[in-house]
C-alpha cells in the first residue's frame, strides 16, 4: 500500500523517518529572509522526495531504495546549509556593556568554530529617536593563508550626533600603533546627513589579533555617541 493512503501508526519507521526529515526542513527553509539560493533548492529537493514518499509502496515496490538514497543525499544537504547559515548568522553585541575581554572571547571562539565571525550594535534604543539603520558592526574571517581579517562597518548620521564616528578615531589611530595599512572609504547613504563608512585590514597573523580587536572595542567604548539637542520652541 501507498505510504500516503496509510494511517500514520501505520507507518514504517523509515517511512517516519522521510516525513519528519522533510518537514523539518521545510519549516527550517521558511524561516527568516533566503539569504542563500541553497535554500529555496533544498526546499524543492524535499518537496519532491515528499511527494515520491507518497505514491510509493515501501515494502512490496522495488523503487524504495530511491528513497533511502534521497534521504540520504538530502540529510547531508540540509547539514552543510545548516552549517553556513550559521557561519553568517549575525551575532549582536552591547559594546558599551560587555567587557572588552568577553567580546574578544566571543569573537575568537566563533573564528575557530566557523572561520568567521560578525557582531552588529544598533544604538536605536528610542523609536522615537531613532536614526535609520544606525549601527557599528565588526566582521572578523580567516584568510586561506591561516591570517585574518577585520572588517568595520558604521553607519553615522552628523545630523543627529555631535561626536565623530568611531572610525575616525580608529583610522588616524591604528596606523600608529600598528604596522598594517588600512583600507576605507565612505558613501553618502539614503539621507544627506548619513554616511555608511567600511574600514578593512587584511594579513593579522594570529598573534595581532587580539590586539587589534581590543583596540578597536577600546575606541568604541571610549567615544559614546552623543545626540544632538534639538530645540523644539
């Protein structure tokens, strides 16, 4: 009999097995934004091995086999998605209330795990005051050379702030202190007060990576943003 004109009980087990492996994924692919094409492919894959569950007879018809092979291939699929989407998964981070040390430690551990990290801070904590899309993040990847590289992202809005941008500082700075070269630009972003400024440093070896990392979370708390006061009368 077909697997779909069973009763559930009456199923066999890997018959239960195929049915709660494509569900799960399904559900998994719904979730949040399709950051990567994978997952709508994957999506397709368990849609059809679904479909192919139900028009087969799992103990007389000799095309079961295609089904544990299917299952087989789209449980592997599934695991090494999974994997990068987790490698991509943005980290938020509170600069100003975790200890220098604990962020670092934060950052490390997802480098060795995944090869990469990314922590993002939005200083919106007022919808009333908010700024849009206003926020400092730091990316963190290892290199095919076993060195890394920083990536700082900020979005900075002078109609709003007195103080300067935190990669301000960090530029004129990190040159000093250390023997890298930065790279960096700015574009004017969707307002004509706010600017989205990217710094990157390529070639850390291991051994600098905490320093750098410090130095930059240092400057960070260091230099809170300070709103302007806006006269209302």
């Amino acid at each position: 009999m077909e697997t779909f004109k069973k009763y559930y009980e009456n199923l066999g087990s890997k018959e239960k097995e195929v049915i709660a492996l494509c569900k799960e994924i399904i559900l998994w692919t719904r979730k949040g934004t399709l950051l990567f094409p994978e997952k709508s492919n994957l999506r397709s894959e368990a849609t059809k091995l679904y479909e192919m569950l139900g028009q087969i007879d799992m103990v007389n018809d000799d095309r079961y086999y295609k089904i544990y092979e299917q299952s087989e291939i789209l449980a592997k699929n599934y695991e090494i998605l999974k994997e990068k989407a987790e490698k991509a998964k943005e980290f938020p981070i509170d600069f100003m209330s975790e200890k220098t040390e604990e962020i670092i430690e934060k950052i490390q551990q997802r480098v060795k795990n995944f090869g990469a990290f990314y922590g993002k801070q939005d200083w919106i904590t007022d919808e009333k005051e908010s700024a849009y899309g206003d926020h400092i993040g730091i990316r963190v990847k290892k290199m095919n050379d076993f060195k890394y590289k920083i990536h700082i992202n900020e979005l900075w809005d002078f109609g709003i702030y007195e103080s300067k941008p935190h990669t301000y500082r960090f530029v004129s700075g990190f040159e000093k202190k250390f023997d890298f070269k930065t790279k960096s630009y700015r574009r004017l972003h969707d307002y004509a007060s706010a600017y989205e400024f990217d710094i990157s440093v390529k070639g850390i070896p291991k051994s600098k990576l905490e320093s750098i990392l410090g130095f930059a979370i240092n400057i960070i708390k260091s230099t809170p943003r300070v709103r302007k006061k806006i006269n209302l009368e």
